[in-house]
C-alpha cells in the first residue's frame, strides 16, 4: 500500500472514533444549562387570585412575615425561592417549611421542601428554598400573617 493510503485510511479511523464525542459536544452542555436557575417574572401582589382551596391548606400560624421573595426556576421544572423572613415576635422562633404556601398556576398550594431555621426576636434573614419539580410556575407564596 502507498503512503497516500495509509494516511487516508488513519484519518478515517481516527474520524470514525471523533465522530461520535463531537457530536455528543452539544447535547452535554445543553445537558449542564437546563439545571441552571432563572428568575422567574413576578405576579403583581394587586393581582387578586381565587383558586378554590378544596383541602383548605394553610400555612401553620407563626410569628414570620414575608417582606420579599424572588421565584426561580430552571427547564427541568424546578421551583425554587429566595426569601427575605422577619420575625415578628420579641423572643426567639424556629421556622419551619411548612410556615410558608406558594400557589402554583394551576391552583394547587403545596409547602416548600424540609427546611428548618432558628430566628431571633425582630430578626430578618434571607433563606433559599425549594418547592421541588412541579409542571406549573409559582404565582405567590405566603405565610400565616399574609392571609
């Protein structure tokens, strides 16, 4: 065999196993960008939403009002939140998960996943929580003293 030959045939060999890791390229980082977290638009609070409340979920009273939230989100569906939390009582409080509400759109209500936090009196503390994989964005989240 020439020379000419034997270099065709190596490239080929060589594309043959390139080939397939080239292709692949894109879908890895696509793979990697649909866990990143986006901030999702928010609903006005003048909005008035009336889904009715069949199972009458409520959030457990406590002495935490929400003074902000930023929803996020990412494609694999994703809910998650950050919030600014105060404490509106003098003495000493735990927060729990199930202190908090977010009403999706399609008017389920559901509480975010196990969380717990230790709040002093008057204190304000920013947290990050997850509500877990839901078809539907948040509209709202509330707790007990925003009812």
């Amino acid at each position: 065999m020439s020379p000419l030959w034997d270099n065709i045939s190596g490239s080929i060999r060589m594309f043959k196993y390139l080939l397939p890791a080239l292709l692949l390229m894109p879908w890895l980082t696509q793979a990697e960008a649909v866990d990143v977290l986006t901030v999702d638009r928010t609903v006005s609070k003048s909005i008035q939403l009336s889904f009715p409340n069949d199972k009458n979920i409520k959030p457990k009273k406590g002495d935490f009002k929400i003074i902000n939230y930023v929803l996020m989100s990412n494609e694999v569906g994703e809910r998650w939140s950050v919030l600014t939390l105060s404490n509106l009582s003098a003495g000493n409080r735990d927060f729990s998960h199930d202190h908090l509400i977010g009403l999706f759109a399609d008017g389920s209500r559901l509480s975010p996943l196990e969380y717990k936090l230790n709040f002093e009196g008057h204190e304000t503390q920013s947290i990050t929580v997850s509500f877990g994989v839901h078809k539907f964005p948040i509209l709202s989240i509330y707790s007990s003293n925003e009812i």
